[in-house]
C-alpha cells in the first residue's frame, strides 16, 4: 500500500509531489520522477527509510526502555551533560537494539520486492534491480525457474555474509568494551 501512494506521489502528471511544486512555481512542467535512474534510485531510498522508520523507532524505544534509571540519576549528580549521558551511557547500552534493527533493516532492504516491483518494475531498464525483483523477472518473464532459484540463493548467500560481518563487528565491540 505504500508503496502504490509513493508512485501516485511521484506520478509524472497526476502526481502530489508534481502538482505542489508547480503551484508553488518551483517547476514550469512536471517531472517524471521515476524516468532517469539517479532519480528513481534515490526515490526508492526515500521510500525504504520511510517503511523502516516505524519498525526502527519501535526497535529504539523498545532499547531506551532498558536504561537503568538509577544510572541515569547517578550521572546527572555526578554532573555530566545531556551529551555525555548520551554519548557515555544510553548509546551504548542501545547498541543491541540498534544491532537488531539494522540487521532486520538490512534483510528487508535486500527483499523490498514491493517497493521496486509497484514503483519501477526494476526500471528505468534494470537500473533499480534487485536480487529479488531480478529472479523475478527471469522466473516469470523468461520463464527460466531454475535460474531464478539460483538468483534468490545468491540473494540469501549476500544477507548471510552481511549477517556475519555484522555479528563479528559486534562481538568484537562487545570484546573491547
């Protein structure tokens, strides 16, 4: 669903983001927002960290609620700042929440089949292809099963690689703390 309303968004003629900046007499004409690649890749970012934004604000909060107050308390008598507070005492014990976020962050932007699929079709060309999207145009354009099992396998080897590097990273913060 949010996907179709940012295409509708970034419609060439019909779209919100087209028709406000055209009133406001920031364009003479409409842009086609998803027609050069740069565009439609940095359209697609804008979107994924718009659908993770709630998820990772619930991650977040779900960490801040894990703060010990006492040590908080302890901290403001002792005289550090919000800063140092910050920087010395929640970010640190937020690490774990942020470490889940991002890793689930990550699988889902390696499958945000949706996004692409509804806003580019993987398009302009396959400049906005995925993994994903990619296997599913060879499974059920090309008619090709095969290869695309072996596309969604290779997609699944690159989560499992960025999951370890992740893991590994964290062990070792978690070593040196």
């Amino acid at each position: 669903m949010t996907s179709t309303v940012w295409k509708w968004i970034l419609d060439a003629y019909y779209g919100v983001l087209n028709e406000i900046a055209m009133d406001l007499h920031l364009l003479k004409e409409p842009i086609d927002w998803l027609a050069n690649t740069k565009q439609s890749f940095a359209w697609l970012m804008v979107v994924a960290v718009f659908v993770s934004i709630p998820f990772t604000s619930f991650v977040i909060l779900a960490g801040l609620s894990t703060v010990p107050h006492d040590i908080m308390e302890a901290s403001k008598v002792d005289g550090a700042s919000p800063w140092k507070n910050y920087r010395h005492i929640i970010f640190p014990l937020l690490r774990p929440s942020l470490f889940v976020a991002a890793v689930i962050n990550l699988i889902n932007v390696f499958n945000s089949f949706p996004i692409i699929w509804i806003i580019t079709m993987g398009g302009p060309g396959y400049e906005t292809d995925t993994t994903t999207t990619l296997a599913y145009k060879i499974s059920f354009r090309d008619q090709d099963v095969g290869q695309s099992a072996s596309m969604a396998a290779i997609n699944f080897a690159i989560i499992l690689v960025f999951i370890a590097l992740f893991l590994k990273a964290s062990k070792n913060q978690e070593r040196s703390s």
